[in-house]
C-alpha cells in the first residue's frame, strides 16, 4: 500500500542519511526501460478524496512527499518525492515501516529494527540519527 511504503522510505531515507527516496511509475522493473504510465499522480483518486489528501489525513504530520509527472521520450513518468523523516519516525495509520530489501515490514516486528528504532537519538540539528544494529553485516543503500 502507497501510505505504508511512503512511511517505510522516509524511516529507511533518515536510517541511510539520505535526504530523500523515490517511487516510479512507467519504468520496467526488470529492463528499466521507459513504458510510461497513464496515471496522473495529481488528481488519482482514493473514494472521493484525492490520493494527496488522503494520504496526508493517514500519515504523520512530518510525513514530506511530492507527486510528479515528468515527460520521457514522449511518454509519462509518475515520480513519487519521499523526504526523509525529521524529528521522529514517518507512520502511516500509527505504525512505522521501513524498507528491508524489496520488502515494506512494520519496524517493531523486525528485532534489528526495532533495537535502532529504540536508541534513535536527535540532535539540535533536527536530522535523525539511527543506531547502526539494523545495517550490521549489510550495506546502508540496500535498503532503499
């Protein structure tokens, strides 16, 4: 789901010190090649609300996203802006994800999530710091 993933980056954003993640619509999975997308990320709608709207009313207040549509080779691509957490970790319904692999996994199910998700300390400069257990053994940019 689109509120659980864009929680799941921002966290797996601020955990890799990145300033941002990124979800796509129109490139090939496998190949990467340019398919476009017929999705207009702006005005989607989820009921009668708009997918913004809607996603802003489930997610944290310091939930930061954008939607895009960018013109590639004469078809569309939809970007998805996914800012890093600030100040605490993004939650979609109340619960945090993160971003393990491939996978969306709620952050206090997973052990090693959960024990950086526990000694996750800010400073005055307002960037989230995470304990590094959870990329013990493993590259931080697998994990976005």
């Amino acid at each position: 789901m689109i509120g659980q993933d864009i929680s799941a980056l921002a966290n797996s954003a601020a955990m890799c010190e990145k300033s941002s993640a990124y979800m796509l619509w129109g490139i090939d999975d496998k190949t990467h090649e340019i398919v476009g997308t017929d999705y207009n990320l702006q005005t989607l709608k989820k009921g009668n609300q708009e997918l913004e709207n809607w996603l802003r009313s489930l997610l944290s207040r310091n939930a930061d996203f954008e939607f895009h549509t960018v013109p590639m080779n004469g078809k569309n691509v939809g970007v998805l802006i996914i800012y890093r957490a600030a100040n605490q970790t993004v939650m979609f319904e109340k619960v945090d994800y993160i971003r393990v692999g491939s996978y969306t996994k709620k952050l206090n199910e997973l052990n090693e999530c959960s024990k950086a998700y526990k000694t996750l300390n800010l400073v005055a400069s307002r960037r989230l710091y995470w304990a590094s257990a959870f990329c013990i053994g493993k590259e931080k940019e697998e994990h976005l």
